[in-house]
C-alpha cells in the first residue's frame, strides 16, 4: 500500500521523496510512504527526514485522511511506544464512532468506554509525550491549569514537573470527565513560555498557539514540528521582533490556517510586528486567516489598513475577523481579496454602512460563503445585502442579528440558491419562519438553523416534518437560557 501526502496548491514549489517503512507491524497498513513536501522543508544540515518525521510530515500534509496517522501508530508501537500507538488508534476511532453517532448525547456505551480509555491514556502519559514539544519551543514545563471553556466546558489540568519533584511519580495530565468527550482536548495554562495552547485531536499536536510577549525565548520552531504535525498556528502579537524572527523559521509552510491575535498593547512595535507577520516569507501553505482581538478594545485602523495590503490576501480562501472592526471598507476594497471564498465578520457590531460596504467588496463576485452572526445589522442590513447579486453564494450565517419576519422576506431573493443558512437567536414568528421555507429549494438545502427563534411547537413540527434532520432548532428553554 502506498500513502500519498500531497499538498496540491500550485503556489508550492514540491519536492518528491519516498521512505520505505520497514517492519512486519506494516505490513498490512503501509509498505511506502510517499509524501510530496515543499522545498523550504528540507532538512538544512542536508540530512535526510528521519522514518518518524516522515510521517509527522504526512499526516499534516492530509489532516482528514486516516492512513498515515494509523500507520504512524503502527511505527510507534514496533518502536516500543505502545501507550503512544494506543493512543492514536482509540482517538480515531473514538472520532470515527463520534461522526457515526452525529455527536449527539447521550452517547452508547461504547462510545462512553472509548472516551473514558482516551482520557485515562493522556491523562498518565500526555505530560511525558508533550514535554519535548514544548521544550522545543521554550517552554519549560507544563503547568496547572483549571479553566472553564464556554462552549465544550472541558477543563484540563496539567501537573507540572516540580510537583512530580516535591511528590514522586510520574508527571500525569489531570483532567475532568468531560475531556476527550469529543475526542479531542485543549492544554492551556503555562504563565511565562510562549506556548499559550496547544489542541490534541487524532492523537496528536494540530494546533498550537504562541505568544509573542512572553519572557522566555523561542527556542527552536523547526524540532517542534518535527516532533508534531501543526498545521494550525495562532500567534498573539506584541512589540516583540526578535521573538517573531525566531518563530519565523521555514516550518511555517507547513501552516494552513494562521490566527494572529491582537491583544491590549496597540503600540507602535506591535502594530509593526503585525505588518511583519503578515509579510512573512514563510506562509505559503496558509489558505485560511482569522484576526481576532480583544473584545473590549477595537482594533485600530492602522492594523486593518497593514492587513488589506498584506502579501498574505491572494493566496486566501477564507478570512474571518472576531474583534471591533472600525472600518471594513480597505479590506473590502482590496483586490487581493477577489478570490475569497469565504468571509466572516461576527461577534461585534458593525458599523451603520457595513452592510452596503460588503455588498460592494471585491469579493463578492466570488464569495461562497458568509458569516455576519451577532453583528447588529438587523433588518435593515438583511435589506442592503440582499439588494445586490451573490452569484456563488451558497451558505448565510445571520444569528442573533435582532432579524424579524420582515428582514427574512428582505432576504428570500437570496434564499433559493443557498445549502445552508442560519438564522439562530432572532426574532421570527411561525409566519416568517414558513415563509422562509416556501422560499428554499429542497434539492440544495443541507442546513437550516433556527434555534432560539419564538416558533411555536407547531411550526417546528411541521419545518422538521418538511426538512428532516437539515433543520436544527432548540428553544432558549431547552437550554436552560
């Protein structure tokens, strides 16, 4: 069998390479690995990938596909890492029974044990498999932390090496019977290195999140993602160069989606580290752009002015942006822009003439895809919006925007071309909710959402009776809200 790791954008310069995998553990799972890589991966002392980062680079070169990551088990296991293997396959399969079961409590029991052995494997030996990735990257050790997440609620606690010292034993994660409850959890917590976060999903490090302005050096990005397949970065900025001159190392390419987050310091050198990161050489695999902020603070206009000129844009096919935006109109305006595919502005409210100024991005022609969930644009918005042709359009987030039966019927000259549509958290009435219905095509809908919306058990019975599982609604009572 052979596995092929291909990253197929055209702006990647590739090289080819083949590793044969040796050992009767493979036999049945992969014999070859081969992998096409970017050029700016190549070990620079001229050394060939070692077997184990061979894989590391697969299995990011295809997140979604599952035959690297399970050979990648089977290699561990005949290396002697057989806690390490387990935990790979049993989060697969965990994530495959999850999918298979909508991820819909309560869960069968087999879902339950699956869970239960995950989270006993990471809690006794995460610390121990994580310790070198962090270390590579300047953080020391791992620390407790019990944090509150609002949407998934899990909370991780992670022991740290001096209470292994002062205690005896060996370094465990703590967590609550809620991690892994979705087969994947989040370590967060460490108060002075620059590893903020890090996302265990599959069995293995996607995601990681650093901070610029951390006291402690970056030490060494490349050994990092080496040792793990990130291809999902967040980086939180400060006035801090040399901090971002050690992170911007030719492992990057490996990244698909970046976040920078700008946080409280809107000084002169952040806003330049912003501009800096932006023009980093080492991005060419980032198709996906998030800007995220504090949400007490807007970001200011300098910063989305840096953005809309950023080499980054044409290579983009989505761009979302969770802070309080001033103004849209030079990312709008950018013709970098023109391919997007999709875009999302949500969590805070727009300005009065947000709605026209989207109407009239560069991006539009194009667009598939737009989010503008808790944005106050209300009818009025709704109304502009649907004045102007979307041709591509396919999917409509509009959640919590103070909508009422008349900004869905505003709406229903977009209606008939969209798969997905959501329309939680607003004001419609049975009458505007079967309006909107009339107004859908059934062939292309995959999705409609319209949870939290005072709809009487009759509409809902007859919208499900009508959409089957494609319509999602729970009631503010349901949820205890």
């Amino acid at each position: 069998m052979v596995i092929v790791a291909t990253r197929a954008r055209p702006r990647r310069e590739e090289a080819r390479f083949v590793l044969h995998i040796p050992g009767e553990a493979l036999d049945a799972r992969a014999a070859t690995v081969e992998c096409a890589r970017p050029a700016a991966l190549n070990r620079s002392d001229g050394v060939g990938m070692s077997e184990r980062e061979a894989f590391i680079e697969a299995i990011a070169a295809n997140p979604g596909e599952s035959a690297a990551r399970l050979a990648f088990a089977d290699w561990l296991q005949e290396h002697g890492e057989e806690e390490r293997a387990e935990f790979v396959r049993r989060s697969h399969e965990l994530l495959a029974r999850l999918s298979e079961v909508a991820w819909a409590p309560p869960f069968p029991a087999d879902v339950l044990g699956a869970q239960e052995r995950v989270r006993e494997l990471f809690e006794s030996h995460g610390a121990g498999w994580l310790e070198p990735f962090c270390r590579a990257l300047g953080t020391k050790e791992p620390v407790p932390v019990r944090r509150k997440r609002w949407l998934s609620r899990l909370w991780l606690r992670v022991a740290t090496g001096a209470a292994d010292r002062m205690f005896g034993g060996p370094r465990r994660l703590r967590g609550s019977l809620d991690d892994f409850r979705f087969g994947h959890a989040r370590v967060e917590g460490w108060p002075r290195g620059p590893v903020k976060s890090l996302d265990v999903h599959h069995g293995l490090v996607t995601q990681l999140e650093i901070d610029l302005g951390s006291p402690l050096p970056i030490r060494d990005a490349g050994a990092a993602f080496r040792l793990e397949p990130v291809n999902r970065l967040s980086v939180r900025i400060a006035d801090a160069p040399d901090q971002w001159r050690r992170l911007n190392a030719p492992c990057l390419a490996r990244v698909t989606s970046l976040t920078v987050e700008v946080g409280g310091d809107h000084a002169t050198g952040a806003a330049e580290t912003f501009e800096k990161i932006g023009r980093g050489e080492n991005w060419s695999g980032v198709d996906d752009f998030h800007l995220r902020g504090d949400f007490l603070r807007p970001v200011p206009h300098e910063y989305v002015e840096r953005l809309a000129r950023s080499p980054l844009l044409p290579g983009l096919r989505s761009l979302s942006v969770t802070t309080d935006f001033p103004d849209l109109r030079p990312l709008a305006a950018s013709p970098l822009l023109s391919d997007l595919q999709t875009f999302g502005v949500w969590g805070h409210r727009l300005p009065d003439d947000a709605a026209d100024v989207i109407g009239r991005a560069a991006f539009r022609p194009n667009l598939e895809e737009l989010d503008l969930s808790m944005t106050h644009l209300g009818n009025d918005g709704a109304e502009r919006l649907a004045a102007v042709a979307w041709p591509k359009l396919r999917a409509l987030e509009f959640g919590f925007n103070e909508l009422s039966d008349a900004g869905v019927r505003s709406l229903l000259p977009l209606v008939p071309q969209l798969s997905g549509l959501g329309l939680a958290g607003n004001a419609l009435t049975d009458t505007g909710a079967l309006v909107l219905a009339d107004a859908i095509d059934p062939e292309k809908l995959e999705s409609l959402w319209l949870s939290y919306n005072p709809l009487s058990p009759r509409a809902v019975a007859a919208l499900r009776d009508r959409f089957g599982p494609r319509f999602h609604f729970r009631s503010r009572e349901e949820d205890g809200l």
